[in-house]
C-alpha cells in the first residue's frame, strides 16, 4: 500500500501536502463554504504559519485553493476569524464591486534572544469573495507587549447591539473587544480565570448566540480550546453556557454549579478533535451552528505516520444546544450534507451478540467509508463492545461499559502506535450523560478516523489510527452475556 492508499481520507479535508492545523476563518457566501487553515506549506511539521485555503458547495468534498495569506514584517500568520461584512462597515470593500470579507488573525513574531512571541490582531480583507486578500494598512488593529499568548480572534456580529464582538485567548482568560468598523477595537471584559479547564493554555474560542431546542430562549456558548488539559490528555476543546450582555459574560448559574460538581462539558472527549470554531454568517434555519475542529492532538501531531501531508480536519458538525433535568448541554452531530454520498446499504435488525459477532466484512461494504447509525433498546449491565480488525490481528475497539457507565476508545493494537508514547499510552474514556435506557449512536469510518456521537450528538468521541492493512471486519463482543442489537444500518459512502 501507498501511504495515499492506506492514510489518506476518504472525505475529510486535508491538505493535498504539507502541514496543516487549526481550522481558521470560515465562512459562508455566494454558495461556497470557506475554510482557510494553520498551514506551512514547506514541511511535515509546524512551522511559519500561513492561512492555506479550501472551498466546498456542501462542507464534505473539499477542493483547495492557492495559500491566501502569508507572513509579513508583523510576523507569522496564527489563527483567526473571518467574517460577511455585508454592510460594509469596514470600509474595506470596492464599492460596488464586492461586500468585503474581513479575516482577523493573530500576526505572531518571534523576538530576537528568548523563546517569546510579539502577538498582535490584524486585519486583511478580500473583495473577491475570498479568494486573495490585501492586508489592512493600519495593522496591527490590537497591539500588544505585555501579554506572552494573545491569539486567536474570534468575530461574531452581535444582533442585538449592532456591533462586531470578538473573543480572544490570552494565556488563561479570554478578553472581549467591540467594534463598530472592524479596525478599532475597544476591551469589554474578561472571563475564565479560574473557572473551567486549566491545565494548558487557552486558545480559540468563540462566543456566540444559540437557541435552546424547542423553547424561545437563546443563550450564549463560549468555547475555549486548551494544550494540555483536555480530559484525555493532551489538546481539547470545553464550552460554557451563559448570558452576553453586551459587555460581560456570564455563566447560567445552573450550569456553573454543574460545572464545578464536574468539568464533562467537552465538545469531544476523543483525542482529536481540537481548536474547532463555528462558520460565520452559515446559521442554519433552525438555529445551529456549524463547525470542525483539527483532527489531531498536540500531543503527537508532528510524528504521526505520514509523510506527504500531516493532520486531517473532523467532519463538519452541526451544534446546538439542548436543556433537559440536567441542564444544558451542547449536543452535535454530523452535517446533513453527508447523507447525500449514501450508496450501497446493509441493514438488520435483533442480532443476537454473543462472544464476537461478525456484523460486516469489506466484501459488502467498504469499511474505509462508511456510515453506520445503530440502537441497542434496555441496555443490559454488560460492555458493549464494537471491534474493527484486519487480517494482520490489528484492532481498533470502541464501546460502552453499561456498569462503568462510560463509553470508550482503545486503540492499543490499532497498528501503528509507537512513533509517539502518548498515542495509544491510555485507553479513551467519557462518561455517559444520557441516562436513557436506549442506546444510538452514529459512527464514521474514513480509513484513519473514527467519529462516535453517541445519545444524539450528547457524547462526542473523535480519533485516528494507523492500522498497516485496511480494517476489513467490524464486529461486535459480548463479554459477560448475550444481547440483542435493535437495529444497525451500515452505508457505505461514494466519492470520487
Ligand atoms: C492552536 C494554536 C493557536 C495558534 C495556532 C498556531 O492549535 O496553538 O493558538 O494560533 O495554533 O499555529
């Protein structure tokens, strides 16, 4: 096998060579979903960043485009936002030519004799439609010498005050700015320390307005990436619920008591899935929001085994929020668009698990892209656990323990493991939430990655592997007793 045959996703985006990480300035316009990158075109690991780019008509097949923005005299181009400045308020668009895109990033400059970084916020904007950007003249819009990490901008229009919010990390907090313009920011607020996740630093984060599923009442999500910390080491993203006034953020004092009795308020509990931010001006009719995080962990990024390009991004996902006994919670899941790539079906239901059941083998569908949606109904006290091999006795397991009440990744044998020891060191856990007794969930194969949303979106597992051969079988174990998998439809997805 060719490295392209056997690493290369299906249908998650990576860059045709070079190194990638987080996903920057997405955005929605004229039928085209944006989505520029961390990119160093010139090597396998990271280095001087610049925003590669890639447009997609539906989130799923992606085609990439010439480099958008590189470094210049202010520094390197870290990440950062992008947004439809429809009414011009920038400033920065050609009249009657084109309504200006308006990317704010962090230009990030090593200082001469120490380790430190200058990070300061500047703007380009794009009058055609995002293709090449022109640097703002002013830059940098936020200046900055005191503070080490100081990144990161987030920019979202606050319908309700008419005015341009942005959230930045710095170090162990974010800080909030308003604008009316784009170019002049003024500090609103800060919040986060001492609250939430604090074993790393804090990174791209993004504030925005959700609707709660089935009420009238909207409250407002901060996310807020951090390297380490995450709940399975390494690189994670959390979420915060709360209100915006304009000014300040608060969190909902039922979901801060929560919180505080434990932190389980993880976009992802799997290793990788990380610095996921929302596309702007892309809310869907329901109010969602849409997102995708880099597919790799900080932990291992650099060493993992491929050679032509490094890191692949999640699928897009859809969020919302939801409020049930337990308060709030964000819930996502896959983007519709996906169901559209649908081809041949496998379909069953009440089979009998007991020991290790074969459920499907590559000769009916193709496990390296594949779609799978299952329910077990009256879970039993046992562990359910799934199983994907090949002929070489590699196996990627993956599950829920109904006596621990938590669901699982163990990727110990999954192949190959060794080029980093924090890899496979640690089987993956997430506690279980829901406390239906049905269990559904929705998985996603693509040759290196699998993605498990669990409960309806409730419980998020993303992660990668490296098997030597091609899983060829996805079975299922019982343990300690037989049970009956309700239904479970498999589909495999075509893409050319
Ligand atoms: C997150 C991050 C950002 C930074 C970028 C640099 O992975 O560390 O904070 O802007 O990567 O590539």
């Amino acid at each position: 096998y060719s490295e392209e045959d056997l690493y290369r996703p299906n249908f998650h985006f990576t860059p045709k060579k070079a190194w990638m990480n987080d996903p920057n300035g997405m955005f929605y316009y004229n039928g085209y979903y944006h989505l520029y990158f961390q990119y160093h075109p010139d090597s396998n690991v990271w280095g001087p960043m610049h925003w590669g780019h890639a447009i997609s008509t539906d989130m799923i097949s992606w085609t990439e485009q010439p480099i958008a923005i590189y470094p210049d005299e202010l520094g390197t181009i870290f990440s950062g936002s992008a947004v439809v400045d429809i009414s011009n308020s920038s400033g920065l668009g050609e009249v009657s030519k084109a309504i200006p895109i308006v990317a704010i990033y962090t230009s990030s400059k090593k200082l001469e004799g120490n380790d430190n970084w200058k990070q300061t916020q500047s703007v380009a904007f794009s009058n055609d439609e995002g293709k090449t950007f022109t640097k703002y003249e002013n830059n940098p819009v936020i200046d900055n010498d005191k503070i080490k990490d100081f990144r990161d901008p987030k920019v979202t229009w606050d319908d309700d005050r008419n005015k341009w919010i942005m959230s930045l990390a710095a170090g162990d907090k974010i800080m909030f700015y308003e604008s009316k313009n784009l170019k002049d920011w003024n500090l609103l607020s800060e919040f986060g320390q001492g609250i939430g996740g604090h074993g790393g630093v804090w990174e791209c984060p993004d504030l925005f307005k959700l609707p709660v599923i089935g009420t009238n009442e909207s409250k407002w999500v901060l996310f807020v990436s951090i390297n380490p910390g995450g709940p399975n080491g390494g690189s994670a993203t959390q979420y915060f619920i709360g209100d915006f006034d304009g000014t300040t953020f608060t969190m909902d004092k039922q979901f801060e008591t929560a919180l505080n009795e434990k932190h389980d308020y993880w976009i992802d509990f799997g290793r990788d899935n990380y610095a996921g931010v929302t596309w702007s001006n892309a809310t869907r009719k329901n109010g969602g929001k849409l997102m995708l995080g880099w597919m790799s962990n900080w932990d291992y990024a650099q060493k993992v085994p491929t050679e032509n390009w490094r890191s692949a991004m999640t699928i897009a996902r859809e969020v919302q929020l939801q409020k049930n006994e337990n308060g709030y919670r964000l819930i996502s899941n896959p983007v519709k668009e996906l169901a559209n790539y649908r081809g041949r079906k496998y379909k069953k239901e009440n089979i009998v698990i007991k020991d290790d059941t074969k459920i499907i083998d590559a000769e009916s569908i193709d496990l390296a892209k594949t779609e799978i949606q299952f329910n077990i109904s009256n879970l039993e006290e046992t562990t359910y656990t799934f199983k994907l091999s090949n002929h070489n006795g590699e196996e990627l397991l993956f599950g829920y323990d109904n006596i621990k009440k938590e669901f699982f990744i163990n990727r110990k044998k999954s192949g190959k493991t060794s080029f980093s020891e924090k890899f496979a060191n640690k089987i993956t856990l997430a506690g279980r939430t829901s406390t239906n007794d049905n269990l559904s969930g929705t998985i996603l194969l693509d040759k290196t990655s699998i993605e498990l949303f669990y409960d309806n979106g409730e419980t998020v597992m993303t992660e990668i592997f490296f098997p030597n051969t091609p899983y060829t079988k996805l079975s299922i174990e019982s343990k300690n007793q037989e049970f009956i998998l309700d239904n479970i439809e498999v589909h495999e997805l075509n893409f050319n």
